[in-house]
C-alpha cells in the first residue's frame, strides 16, 4: 500500500535537465501501454532533448517487475513506470 515508506527506500534525486539523458519506460505489458509510452518517448526526444529510450515489459501485469528488468533499468538516467489496459 501507499501509506508507508518501506524501509531502506529512498528517492533518488531528481534531475536538472533530462537533455541527453537515457530514460527507460517499465510497462505493464497491457496493450495500453504501447502507444502512450511510444508517444512519451516522443515528446520527450522533441521537448526535452532526451537522448534516447527504451521499453522495458514485465512478463505478469500483476507481479513486480522481473529481476532482470530492474537490473536493465539501472542502466538508465531515469525510469518511468505505467499500467494501462
């Protein structure tokens, strides 16, 4: 639930320009998903100035990530997580 902070996590800092970043998106693998992260992407290449993107799809909507996407997604200067059906 959203009412506490788990132990040990804290938020990591924010960035000052995301202008040549790598921003990776983490889906849920709904079929919503695809097109709205595709546009991101977009828009934030056009506006922003990000370098680069990547999609990275859990293999069960309904469970935590993969181990081997959050090891992808470190990788990245930023994450972005969605759901979407």
């Amino acid at each position: 639930t959203h009412e506490a902070v788990p132990a040990g996590v804290q938020h990591a800092p924010r960035l000052a320009s995301l202008s040549g970043k790598n921003v990776a998106f983490i889906s849920n693998g709904k079929e919503g998903t695809t097109g709205f992260f595709k546009h991101l992407s977009s828009f934030l290449k056009e506006e922003y100035g990000v370098a680069d993107t990547r999609l990275l799809v859990k293999s069960n909507y309904s469970a935590p990530a993969d181990l081997h996407i959050m090891q992808s997604a470190k990788e990245f200067d930023a994450v972005v997580t969605g759901l979407g059906d």
